[in-house]
C-alpha cells in the first residue's frame, strides 16, 4: 500500500471503531437501574479514625447520589454528602465523595478528605478508602457488609 493510502482505514473498520467505542463507553456512565438506600456496617482495616463504621449509600436516580457516615466525625453523623458514581462493570459501582471538616491542629484551613468506595451490588460488598491523606501513608481502608433498606 503506498504511503497516501496508510492514511485513508476503510469505512467498515471506522464504524467498528466507533461502535467498540461506544460499548466501552457505556461502562463508565451512571447505572440506570440502581436506586435506592443502603446502610453497611463497616469495619476499619487500618485502625485509625477515618473510616465510618456505618455508612448509607442513597442512590437517587441514574445521576445522583448521597453518602451518610455515622460515627466517625460527629459533626456529619446522619448529614448526607453529594457523592458522584459510575459502573465498574455488570455488578460494581465505584463511589467518590469529599467531606471538608473543620480545621486540625492550630492550621485555619478546612481539612479535604477524599473518600473512594467500591460497592458490589450482588454479593452487597463495600470496600471504602480514604485517597486524600498523606501519600506516603498506607490509606484507611475499610470493608462492609450492606443491607437494602428501600428499592
């Protein structure tokens, strides 16, 4: 094939392209069909503070989402947080929100901590990990089990 011709790729492997594309893209939109409320009992792996031992998942509708932590800072025990989320694959959705806390120690900027959750929607497994804190740290991390309280 000469050099001018490498440039133009047949039609029928572009829409196959664009459709293996698409597919692929599908996985990293908001679920359709998961809503509700879940509470999970959650147990620290790290021992420290920063993870809940209760946390409730709100899923709204296929955009929005809420996270309530319970017990570990009670100035946001039962306060729901905006929390974003998208499908990892057919029974998994991935969890993301902040909490900003008062300030720590004598500083008087907010304190931003980072949370990430996995949540198994089959076997109704959370896997929760604070991203935020100090990077040479090994990250809380905690699991739970979740109960469906509403559909």
């Amino acid at each position: 094939m000469s050099k001018v011709g490498d440039l133009f790729v047949p039609r029928a492997r572009v829409l196959g392209l664009v459709a293996g594309f698409a597919l692929g893209a599908g996985l990293a939109t908001p679920a359709m069909a998961l809503s509700g409320v879940y509470t999970c009992t959650v147990k620290s792996l790290s021992g420290r503070g920063w993870i809940p031992p209760q946390i409730s998942l709100h899923f709204h509708d296929e955009w929005t989402a809420e996270v309530v932590h319970t017990g570990n800072v009670s100035a946001l025990s039962g306060r729901p947080l905006k929390a974003g989320f998208f499908r990892v694959s057919d029974v998994s959705f991935r969890l993301s929100w902040m909490v900003i806390s008062a300030s720590v120690g004598n500083g008087s900027e907010a304190v931003n901590t980072h949370y990430r959750a996995v949540f198994n929607t089959q076997n109704k497994k959370l896997s929760v990990q604070v991203i935020s804190l100090d990077s040479r740290a090994k990250p809380p991390r905690g699991i739970g089990q979740c109960v469906q309280v509403t559909s």
